[in-house]
C-alpha cells in the first residue's frame, strides 16, 4: 500500500521522488542494458503523448508474488463553453454555525490558490459535490477574489449578514409562488441570458418558432425585441419560469395579472405554450380574443389537479382548472391587492416575479425578482436563487450547471466539530441521560391511540417531534440536534 500511493503521489505530481539510500550500484547491474535509471534527485515527470506507467511489485516472505500496472488518469481539458454566465454563486451550508464558520475558512484559503479560470468548477463541486444542511451561506462573484472577500466579510461579522434557516422543528421548506405580471420591461430585459444561458436561449427560440409564420424570428439578434409586447411578456415570463424549475425553484402556486394569467395557466399545465401564445398574440389585435384560442372547459378533457395551484389575484385563493379558462376567455381586471396579498401570504412565503415588486407587498412574504431595469440580468437571478437557497430551497445544483462542461475538483470537507456522542454507560443509567439538555425522560410517550386521537392535519407533525424525542433519548444527545431533515 505505501508503494501504491506513493506512485499514485508521483502521478499527481508530475514527478519522481529520489531513491534513499543509494550509494553505490551493484556492478553485476547494468542499467544501460536494461534500460533503466534510478533517480537520485527529484526528476520530473511531464505529461506527454506517452502514457504514464508505474509497475509496483510485493514480495512477501510466504511467497506472495504480486505485480501492478498503475496508469495516469487522462487529462481533462479545461473548460471551454462557447456561452459561460459572467457570475458564479458558492453555496455552503453545515450544521451548525459554527462548523458553517468553520467551512467558510476552509474555503477562504482554498480560494487563493484557485484560478478564475476553476471558479465554476469549484462552484459547481461545492454545491453538486456536496450534502446541504441547515445553515446556509451563499455568495455571488466573478472572481475569486471577489467571493473571497465576501466570505472574509461574513466571518468578520458578530452576526451572520444574511439569515440563514435555522434548524427547528418547526422550520420548514419556502412555499414559492411565480407571480406573472404586466409590469413595463425595456426591450433588452434578459437580453445577456439569452446570449450566456443555453436552456433559456431555447425557450425563447422555441417560442418564437411556434409564432410562425405571423413572426419570423431573426437570424441575429434578441427575438423579444422583435415582438409585440403581450406576445413578448408571454415568452419572457415562460422562459423564466421554465429555467427556474430547472434549477428546483418549482412552485408550490402561481398567480397572474392581466397577460400574466395566460402565463400562469401554462406554467400550472392547464394550457400549452403553444395556446397561451396564440391568445398572446390575438390579445393584440383591439382586444379581440378569438374564443377558439382558448378551449372552454366543456371543450377539453381537463387535467387532473396540479401540486401547483393557480391563485386568484384578487383574494389569493386557489382557483380550479374550469374557473382559469373561464377567466381567460372572459377577461377580467386583476390587480394585486393588499387583500389579495395579505391571502397569499398565509399560505405561502416567498414570492418570485419576473420584474418589479408590488409597492405595497413589502410585509406579505418575502418578494424576490428575476430581472431589474437598474442592476445586470445575472446579479438580480443569483441573488435571488442565492436567497432562496440561504432559506431553505432545495436547489437542483446539477441542473443548475447542466448547460455548462463542469468538472469535479477536490475541495474542503464537512469541518466536524468533534463533539462527543458516546453512550452513557448502564451504570449510570438514566440519570446520565437526563443530565443531557433537551434529553430528560418524559413519562408519557406518544401513543398510539392519542395519536388516532389528534386532528388529521396535526398528526404527522406530533408524531415527527415524538420520534425526535426518542432518538434523542437513546442518543443521549441534544434535541435540538436531531430533525427529520439531517438526523
């Protein structure tokens, strides 16, 4: 074993360790007939059109007699993507925040010595590569300097800058809704993602072809800013929509306003994007939506019901498949009230919209944009998904960087706080696990027949705590400590 790695060191490299304790040769060896040389120095050992080779041999004094070929793995060339976003996000979580401290750290010097060049295939490790737990720390950078600076700057804090989802048992996923509008955009809104972003690229050039003929998508250029507005608004908004689920951010509801109701009802599946673009663009012609654009209810065979619901934009309720045709062959004035948010924020916590935010929803759940008219494409979406994270969203990050040729790098491990969780021993019985905090004996387990006893919706939640409750106890460990989310 010392003798594999060893030669697998010597790989790594690119260069051969000097033999010890060579002093003179045997003169019955002759390493020109061989041929073959003994090191006697450090020797380098580039990488070359050859393959690289090892032999390792053991002998042992039973009579074992082995022999192993060891060859360097192939090199892999660095990425080379033809449409690479300009910002990275490091998504780094731990248990505790301490270890998240801890961690921070460790990527802290990681960091001087990686290149621009390695951002993304460390952005990517770090967040495909590696579990996610309750404290969570994301940043956004171009450089590694810039990242690093950030992280420099959390750990110089008292307090974390950024809320992290603290472990609880009653702390729980966001709820996300895409809220669909007619807020004013400048023509080039999300103009650098379709220039760096594959999977919205070919949202939008898919889009734009199921417009023929009456549109004929440019050879160069942004097709949006060859649209008309209403047939524009649809595609940005689905387009958006259609990279977020990519990444994971799939939303528990949706909620739309005028156009964004069409937009809405495609997302939730109870329309296709080729019918949501056709009432797009008749939606243009004076007002006018012909009534074969949109199937009536009795006309289709309905879905069946969606995890995601569509919600009314004047009372946050959730409103059924026959209700959203009904509403888009009719149309009515929808705004966002402080009623209507005030609905929505009972059952949902954060709120996704493609450009402004409603002046007045600033208390009704947290509001986050995918796109600003004052701050670049790329730093608005990461933020947000950055903040998302940071909450508690599970974040796809392999589908994050499926577009892009990523690469695995070795990278710090979980920094474990090296806390001691060995059972008490039966002497002491149970006075040393009631001496654990959190962890006294209760008299009076959870049973069965007060569980059947409890309200249906209250169930799951009790019998989740009791379980932590038990491990806790034969644990002898701390119960705030075990969740069902990272035992």
């Amino acid at each position: 074993m010392a003798s594999l790695i060893k030669v697998i060191l010597a790989l790594q490299h690119q260069a051969l360790p000097p033999h010890l304790h060579l002093q003179q040769l045997n003169p019955d060896i002759s390493l020109e007939a061989i041929p073959a040389k003994i090191p006697t120095r450090l020797t380098p050992w580039p990488v070359t059109s050859e393959p690289r080779l090892a032999g390792i041999n053991a002998f042992g004094m039973s009579g074992t007699n082995a022999h192993a070929v060891v060859e360097a793995a192939p090199a892999w060339p660095a990425s080379e993507n033809d449409r690479e976003r300009p910002l990275h996000i490091l998504a780094l979580s731990a248990k505790t925040p301490r270890a998240l401290r801890d961690l921070i750290a460790r990527y802290e010097q990681t960091l001087t010595y990686t290149t621009t060049e390695r951002l993304a295939d460390l952005c990517f490790t770090a967040g495909a590569g590696r579990s996610h737990f309750e404290h969570r720390l994301a940043v956004v950078g171009d450089t590694p300097a810039s990242i690093r600076q950030q992280l420099a700057a959390y750990q110089a804090a008292p307090a974390p800058l950024e809320p992290v989802w603290a472990a609880s048992p009653n702390a729980h996923p966001p709820k996300i809704v895409f809220v669909f509008t007619e807020a004013t955009w400048p023509q080039n809104a999300g103009r650098r993602l379709y220039d760096t972003q594959p999977t919205f690229r070919q949202t939008i050039d898919r889009c734009a072809a199921l417009l023929q003929p009456e549109f004929v998508p440019p050879s160069e250029g942004y097709p949006l800013q060859q649209l008309q507005p209403n047939a524009a608004l649809v595609v940005l908004n689905y387009a958006l929509a259609t990279l977020w689920q990519t990444w994971g951010i799939v939303p528990d509801g949706v909620v739309g306003v005028g156009v964004g109701e069409v937009v809405a009802a495609c997302v939730a599946g109870i329309i296709s994007v080729e019918a949501a673009l056709r009432w797009a663009t008749q939606s243009e012609q004076g007002g006018a939506r012909s009534p074969y654009e949109i199937p009536t209810p009795e006309a289709i065979h309905l879905p069946p019901p969606s995890t995601c619901a569509v919600l009314c934009a004047q009372t946050g309720q959730p409103l059924s498949p026959t209700d959203v045709l009904n509403r888009l062959n009719r149309p009515v004035q929808s705004l966002l009230t402080p009623q209507s948010l005030h609905g929505l924020a009972t059952n949902y916590t954060h709120f996704l919209t493609s450009f402004a935010q409603p002046a007045d929803g600033g208390e009704a759940g947290v509001w986050l944009s995918s796109l600003a008219a004052d701050r670049a494409d790329w730093d608005v979406l990461l933020s947000s998904l950055g903040q998302l994270y940071q909450q508690g969203a599970a974040v796809d990050w392999v589908g994050f960087d499926r577009d892009y040729s990523r690469q695995r790098l070795p990278l710090p491990t979980y920094p474990f706080q090296r806390q001691r969780y060995w059972k008490p021993s039966a002497e002491r019985g149970q006075t040393a696990i009631a001496a654990v905090p959190g962890s006294a004996l209760q008299p009076h387990r959870l049973s069965q027949d007060a569980l059947l006893g409890l309200p249906v919706e209250e169930r799951q939640p009790r019998l989740v705590a009791d379980l932590c409750d038990r491990l806790a106890q034969l644990l002898a460990a701390d119960r705030d400590h075990i969740t069902p989310r990272s035992p």
